[in-house]
C-alpha cells in the first residue's frame, strides 16, 4: 500500500497551502544553502533526510512535525523522526556554520546581539525540563519548556544564532528523569543570564556588534550586567519597575546643619515611582521605526544611577526611561552601561531592536514548526530546533536576494495580492512502502515563487515595512 493509500494521508496534506508548484521555483536555491550545511551531517541518509525537514519545514503544511513531512515527502516517517529525536549528528556543528553563514551576509559594527527566553507549552510532564515556568506567549505560569536564545539583528536583516534548553533545578537533580530524557552528564543546573553568557560567549568574534540587549530577565541579574562589562560589552538591558536606583544628576536635599555629619545624599526609589514625577520637559519624543502598523514613536529619556544591590550599591550605569505614545502607552526601563555621549536615540534604537528578534521566534514558531515537535530528550529538543532555525535563515537569505541586499528590501511590490493555494487531494508524491519516490522535478520550470513571500510574518529588514500578503 502506498503511504498516500494510508487513511490518514489525505487529511494531512489537506493542511497544505502552498502547493509543489509553488515552492520548486526556490528549490535549487533552498539546495544551494543547504549546501552549506548537510556535510555536518556523517551519513548519506542523515543528509537527505534533514534535507527534507527543512523543506518540510518551509513548505506549506499546518502541522509540520515529523509524520506530515515524511507524507509530504513520499518517504517513510521512523527514520526522519530518529534523525530528529535521536539521530547520531552534530547540532552544534550545524549552528556554528549558521553563525559563520550569518557574519558573512550580516556581519555589521552597528549590530544587535539580541537574548531571548521563549517558552513552549507542554501538557505532559516527560517532556525535558518541562515544568510550571512564565509563559511570556499565554501571560501566565503554565507548564512549559523554555529555551535560551541568541539571535542577530543587524541593518541588512535578523537571525538566529544559537540555542540551548534551560534545565530547572529539579531536573538537574532527578538522575531519573535525567536518564529518562538522555541529558548528558555535563549538563548542569544554569541559571537563564549563565546560559545567555555561554552563548555570547560561544558566538565569538566573527559577529561583530555594537550592543548586547535583552528583556528583564536578563537585566535584572547584576552579576550578568557586570560579566557584560568585564567583557567590553555594550548592553541594553530591560528590567523590571520595581528597581531601585538613586538618581546621579539630582542635587542632594540640604541638610538641616550644613558641614556637620555624614553629606547627604540623593534618596534610593523605585524607577517606576521616579519616572511617573518627572515633568514633561524631561522627555525627548523619538521615531524609532515603521512597520505594519505605522510608526513606532517613545518619548524617552536618559540618567545617570546607581542600583541598590543587596549588601552595596552598585556602579555607575545610565537608565532609559521608554513610553511608548499610543492611546494605552507602555513604559519601558532599562540599564546601559553606555558612556554619557552615546545619543539617547541609539540606545532606544538598539534596545528596541529586541521586539524584532521576538517577532522572529513567534513567526518561527508559527511559520516554519519552531514550536512543533513531539521529541521528549534533550537532544532531540535540541536537534529539532537546529533544524527549524534554518528555515527563518533561509527566508532572511530569500528577502535579501528579492531587496537586492539593500536593507529594507522585503520583495513587498512582487508579493501583493498573491494567494497560496490549497493542495488537491491526492495531489502529493507517491511512494512505496520502502519510500521511494516517483517524482518529476521541473528544472527551471513554473512560478519562480520565493518561499519568503509565502511567509508574512516574519519581519523584514529593519527599515522595511513588514509584508502585506493576501491569505
């Protein structure tokens, strides 16, 4: 019997959107990068296989884990998912060519290196450091796997840099389930900000950058600000209202007996508390980029503070101060280690840089299958994300190719009123039950369609609009 003969064939590639006609027209350039990348792969099989994830990945099902790629494919679905779940290859391997990739087309002085905590909902407890953990995606704790990301935006476009899956405490310490999911034996409990710096660290100087930015989960740790800077870092990094500051550039309040005792010295507050007193002309309205839904403009301003920590105050450090002008404004604050003469528009620009890489791993994960995956090991968590990382890579390399490189190009002119059609029943390739498959391949053949016009939500260079697509 053939695998489309199988009774659950049909329904799945009536998830299809786009058909094979419209992704062959990018086939040979989805070859040509991929070139880069299967000869980490030791096996010839392990090679065409992930070849087809990627592809699978890119194309056009809804439900894009392992079984409705191998439908898709016209070839057998074990040893696609060994090849994820368990498959004897080098992930690190693959993201330290991605990262090689990513300099040569992106490298750029005025660069983001961006940190990303993204969770994936589970609703089993076997799945690796699965646990009841923020969920940013629903605004609640929910049960969940979170992942460490490095991404990289730059004036020419955003990519992913590297990954690696945050273990909680109780999973470090549970040799049982530890074996269970396979995690090595290196592996150890780290905190979020340690992860974040290992990646930093493991991205080395081939990418370079002019900031480190990231959300509060990673400014809030003073030991990860100081490692920043004990590096030479520049960073941005977001934390959360209830700091506690003391304000630099504010006389001190005059003491009842002038010249007697210890000076006194401007008061510790919350930075929420002190930007709700600051008068209007303490802000500078700024216009930090367009986008799908017109321009993003802050009204922000900049001081000189010092943190309280636990035990001593902390250095000399600038806080950003951000409100978004909208009818519900949001504020937004955040620490830099930036010299007094960096414009205040430059650290606004580079920490909202960040929202863009979030952008990316959303659209991943709703796009290309970031999120979908029925792996439970460490190392399949880790292969399947590999993978998937690819796949927004290639569509920034297919944007770049549609603008001519420019930044800003994003190929919307060619890409209105398009509509990816549905697949046909039956339409898909047929195979036998050893997975071979019959397919005619046209060369050069049908709608030369670029696969980063079928995928509207991911952001497009960052002096671009986003896409405009008709589903």
């Amino acid at each position: 019997m053939s695998l489309l003969d199988h009774p659950d064939a049909q329904s799945l590639l009536a998830d299809a959107v786009l058909t094979p006609e419209a992704v062959r027209g990018c086939e040979g350039r989805l070859a040509a990068f991929l070139g880069r990348y299967l000869p980490r792969f030791r096996r010839a099989e392990q090679r065409r296989n992930a070849a087809l994830v990627v592809r699978g990945l890119l194309g056009g099902l809804r439900r894009k884990t392992c079984e409705p790629i191998a439908v898709e494919a016209g070839v057998h679905r074990k040893p696609i998912q060994f090849l994820v779940g368990a498959g004897k290859w080098d992930d690190e391997a693959v993201m330290a060519e991605l990262r090689r990739h990513v300099a040569e087309e992106l490298g750029d002085d005025r660069a983001v290196l961006a940190i990303d905590a993204t969770t994936f909902p589970k609703s089993g407890a076997d799945s690796c450091g699965v646990g009841r953990q923020w969920c940013g995606r629903l605004g609640k704790q929910e049960n969940c796997q979170r992942g460490i990301f490095l991404a990289y935006a730059a004036p020419g476009g955003y990519a992913p840099l590297d990954r690696r899956l945050y273990l909680p405490k109780d999973w470090a310490g549970d040799p049982a389930r530890r074996a269970k999911c396979h995690v090595p034996e290196d592996v150890e409990f780290r905190e979020g900000w340690r992860i974040a710096a290992e990646l930093i660290e493991r991205s080395g100087p081939g990418l370079p950058h002019a900031w480190v930015v990231g959300d509060d989960e990673f400014g809030r740790p003073a030991q990860f600000r100081a490692w920043l800077r004990g590096r030479g870092e520049r960073y941005v990094l977001d934390v959360p209202g209830d700091t506690i500051v003391r304000d630099l550039e504010c006389a001190p309040p005059p003491g009842r007996r002038p010249g007697r005792g210890r000076p006194r010295t401007v008061p510790f507050r919350r930075v929420d508390a002190w930007a709700a007193a600051l008068p209007a002309g303490r802000w500078t309205r700024l216009t930090i980029r367009a986008g799908e839904k017109g321009p993003l403009r802050v009204d922000a301003m900049a001081v000189r503070v010092r943190t309280r920590l636990e035990h001593r105050v902390g250095p000399e450090e600038r806080l950003v101060v951000m409100r978004t002008v909208e009818a519900e404004p949001e504020t937004h604050y955040a620490l830099s280690d930036a010299a007094a003469d960096v414009p205040l528009e430059e650290l606004v620009r580079a920490r909202f840089a960040r929202h863009r890489i979030e952008e990316v791993f959303e659209a991943a994960k709703g796009e290309v299958g970031l999120a979908q995956y029925e792996v439970r090991g460490w190392v399949g968590w880790h292969h399947h994300v590999t993978l998937s990382l690819l796949a927004p890579w290639f569509l920034c390399c297919e944007r770049r190719r549609v603008g001519g490189g420019k930044a800003g190009g994003d190929g919307v002119a060619g890409a209105r009123g398009l509509r990816p059609s549905a697949a046909r029943p039956g339409a898909g390739p047929r195979a036998d039950r050893r997975g071979s498959v019959a397919r005619p391949v046209a060369e050069g053949g049908g709608a030369d369609l670029s696969l980063a016009q079928g995928h509207r939500r991911f952001p497009a260079a960052p002096a671009a609009t986003g896409y405009q697509l008709i589903r």
